[in-house]
C-alpha cells in the first residue's frame, strides 16, 4: 500500500497523513477516532450553540441523550447527570434551546458529538418557566391550588412546628419574631436542606413528621432570599404536595415579597417573608393584653350601667309593692272592721248587758239545766262586768 504526503496551503508545513500508520501501512479505527477526537477537541473550544431538541432519551443513570437540529443538520448531543442536575426538568422534544458544550468524537461509536454543560431554553423563564407550569399544572387538576380548602390559622397557637434549614436567617427571624410576639407559643424545629442535591426529599421527609407530631396546631415551612434556583426546592411538584398533605395549617414563607412559589400557592397562607409567617402565626401579646384591658372597662361599664339600671327597676318596684301593700292594708281593714261589727253583733257580752247572767262550774262549763244546780253547789255568775261566786242553797 503506497504512502502519499498531503500539503499544506500557502506552502505551510506539511501533515504526514500516515506518520502513525502501522506496519502494513493503514491505521486502525481506533488510531482514526482518537486522532480526530485530538483534532476535534483542539481545534473547537466549547461553544454555544443553538438548536431545536429531537428525540430526547432520560437513562437511569440520570443522563440525556438527544440531537439538536435546524433545516440543514443536525448534531448529537449527550448532558450528562452531574451536569443536568441542576436543572428542573429534561426539555422537550421541539424546543428551542441554548446549548453550552465541548465538541468531541466518541471512539467507541465513531460518532461527533457535543457534550452539553449548559442548557438554556430560548424562551424568557426557560427551562425553569416549563417545569414550574407543568407542575402548577398538575396540581390545579388535583384540586391543590382551590382557594376553597385552604384552612385557617389558629388565633391563639400552643406548638408551632417550623421546617427550615438549621442555619438560616429565617429560623433566627422566626424565633425572634415569634418570642416578641407571643411567649407561650412552643416552636419544634424540624431542620432540612432547603437547596441542593436532596434538599426535596428533605424537606418532604421534614412534612411528613410534622403529621406525627404531637398537639401541633400550625406549621411554617421556608427559607430566606435567594436566585430562582435556589429557591427551586419550593417549587418541586412533590414538595408542594407534601404541603398540602400535612394535617394542620401551613404558612409558605419562601424568599422575598416578590417570590411565588408552588408551596406558597399550596399553602393555607402565603407569607412575604419567614419574619411574616411568625407574625401571622401568633397574636400580639401588647394588642392582645390592650384589647383585654379595653374590655375590661366596656365590660365595668356596662355591669355599672346594668347596676343602675336594676337599681332603678329596684325602686320602681318598691314602689308598687308599697302602694299595692297600702291598698291591701286597707282593704283588710275595711273588712276587719266589718268582721268584727258581725261578731260584736252576735257576742255574749251584749246578752249580758241586758240583764242575763251565765252560771259556770268551777271548771268553766256553763250551767244551763236545773238539775245541774244540786244543793250545795259552789258556781259563779258571769254578769257584763265580772264574775259573781255563788252557791246553791237548800230549799
């Protein structure tokens, strides 16, 4: 087999085409796919490119596999794991995207290929605007985003549970707020990840205990300011779920006022910030102690009211009994008097006052008979005004 020499244009150096040819004078595959991966890969630094996703294929082991294309080509592209990761969602299939990536040859397929780093969609929201409506989506159809089931918060909370990482900001504003606000209250922290690899299995598993715990009567569940990707945890279909699954009123209290989360729209109450949430959990004890004290006084000043009031009744009807008692009086006097008339009319002592007289024996009885007067029988007369002793003497 001959060996020919190509050159170079403008006379240049020259390139030996088979400087690495074996003994019978051809390369093997092998030798050919890695010198073009060599040439590929020093000759093309990476590179943005774009395109329309085709035939896009998610393996187990976390890496996509699809092709970018426009009306005149198309290019093999591979994301892998460690890099994709980072993002909500695989595209779709007729999307436009940004693609940031190292142009390489695969030697085992024989095959150029890019290796993507970065994935942007063309469209404003990109990649992350997909996935949320997706997810915003499939909620809605679950009936989770009904204003209708939202539940409402507790007014005076014994244990409040809060999820959120340990280390934050918003857990330290969340106790001083709450600490401030309402003593009594009892604050059970359930510390999670709330960004990163694992932080929505976290924050899942952290929702799920707070159905488990004891005499719990509201929940607050967040974390501070940050990028859109860091606060993407809250906006992860199963996390929002999970909120909507714990058993007691939940607050979202996710990034600044400006953020709106899927947890947010899920939640019984969206709160601004995690100082918010702890606000709108708890009453305040200064309005609380001065709405006591207010009522205090509408309540002496209507038990003073209310006094003077029976008081008055209380006169009033003193009156009338005394009146009604008056009236009584005399009309019981009036038939006294008549009463005693009849029985002065029919008394004994009237009889008397004529010139009759009553014999009574020693023990009272009256002597009305003859034979009731034996010989010797000591007695006594009953005249008008007094008794007469008397006896009877023998005939």
């Amino acid at each position: 087999m001959g060996r020919g020499r190509g050159e170079g244009g403008g006379g240049g150096a020259t390139l030996d085409l088979f400087a690495a040819a074996s003994a019978e004078g051809a390369w093997t595959v092998g030798e050919v796919t890695r010198r073009a991966r060599a040439v590929m890969e020093a000759g093309l630094p990476p590179l943005w490119v774009r395109g329309e996703v085709s035939g896009l294929k998610v393996w187990q082991s976390g890496h996509w596999y699809f092709a970018l294309r426009d009306k005149t080509a198309q290019l093999r592209c591979v994301m892998f794991g460690r890099d994709n990761r980072r993002l909500p969602a695989p595209p779709s299939d007729g999307m436009q995207v940004y693609a940031f990536g190292r142009p390489t040859v695969w030697e085992d397929k024989g095959e150029f290929r890019l290796t993507v780093l970065e994935l942007l969609s063309t469209e404003a929201g990109g990649l992350w605007k997909l996935a949320l409506e997706q997810a915003k989506a499939a909620l809605a159809r679950d009936g989770l985003l009904d204003p209708a089931r939202k539940r409402p918060l507790p007014r005076y909370p014994r244990r409040i549970a809060v999820v959120t990482s340990p280390d934050g900001a918003a857990l330290r504003d969340i106790i001083a707020v709450t600490r401030r606000r309402w003593p009594p209250a009892e604050l059970l922290v359930i510390p999670t990840r709330v960004q990163g690899d694992g932080a929505v299995a976290d924050v899942c598993r952290a929702l799920a205990l707070v159905g488990r715990l004891e005499a719990v009567d509201v929940a607050i569940v967040g974390r501070g300011g940050g990028a859109a990707e860091d606060l993407w945890t809250f906006n992860n279909e199963q996390v929002a779920r999970a909120v909507a699954a714990v058993p007691v009123p939940v607050i979202s209290a996710v990034g600044h006022e400006t953020d709106v989360t899927l947890c947010d729209l899920v939640a019984d109450h969206r709160a601004a910030t995690p100082s918010a949430a702890a606000a709108a959990a708890t009453p305040d004890r200064a309005d609380l102690l001065q709405h006591l004290t207010d009522l205090g006084s509408r309540l002496a000043r209507g038990l003073a009211a209310s006094s003077d009031e029976v008081a008055r009744r209380c006169d009033r009807t003193l009156d009338r009994l005394g009146v009604a008692m008056a009236l009584r009086l005399e009309r019981w006097g009036h038939q006294l008097s008549g009463v005693s008339g009849q029985l002065d009319a029919l008394s004994p002592l009237k009889t008397l006052e004529r010139g009759y007289a009553v014999a009574r024996d020693a023990e009272g009885r009256v002597l009305r008979r003859v034979a009731q007067f034996p010989p010797g029988l000591a007695f006594r007369l009953r005249v008008v005004d007094g008794d007469v002793p008397a006896r009877v003497r023998e005939s």
